[in-house]
C-alpha cells in the first residue's frame, strides 16, 4: 500500500464529500450540493467541474430563467473512483502488519 493508491482527483475534502453525497443519490441540485457542503457557488462550481472532466459525474439543466436549476449524477466511473478510493483510504488507516513494523 502506497499513497501512490490514493485517486489525486478525489484527494481534495470537497471533491470526495461530494462523491460521497452523489453515490447516495439518483441525481443531486447543485444548491443542496452547496448547502450539505456549505461551499460557495463558486468553489462547488470548480469541484464539480474537476469530477466532471474526469467522467465522474454528468450534470443536466433544466427549467428557464429563475426556475433553472443544475443537477448532478455519478457515473459508473465514478462509482469504481470512489470505491477503489475509499478501499485504499482504508488500508491506509488499517495497514496490514509487516515482520519490519511487529
């Protein structure tokens, strides 16, 4: 287990508790998103933007005017990215003992 194992675009706090929120969900409004997280539009803008060119996520607009609204689902990448992510989060947390650490 190496650090190397972590998933670098799912490293950053906001970037992973946002996957977090979306692998529970169908879909997610980017205002809950931003609320839950307690981001500012822009700082939740350039998160989802990140986990969007990596094909974690795919977002969809819809209504006109004062009633548009953005929301956000995971992909099947994304799913395995934050699986295998948190997986060696937990080895990291948990490591297995060598005859060098006993």
């Amino acid at each position: 287990m190496t650090l190397n194992d972590l998933n670098p675009v799912l490293v950053p706090p906001k970037r992973l508790a946002a996957m977090g929120i979306l692998a529970a969900s169908k879909k997610v409004e980017f205002g809950y998103l931003r609320d839950q997280l307690d981001l500012s539009d822009s700082d939740l803008s350039k998160q989802l933007k990140a986990l969007a060119e990596a094909g974690y996520l795919t977002s969809e607009r819809t209504g006109k005017g004062a009633t548009r609204k953005s929301w956000f689902a995971i992909t099947k990448l994304g799913h395995d990215a934050l699986h295998f992510h948190a997986a060696a989060l937990q080895r990291l947390l948990t490591p297995t003992p060598t005859s060098e650490t006993v």
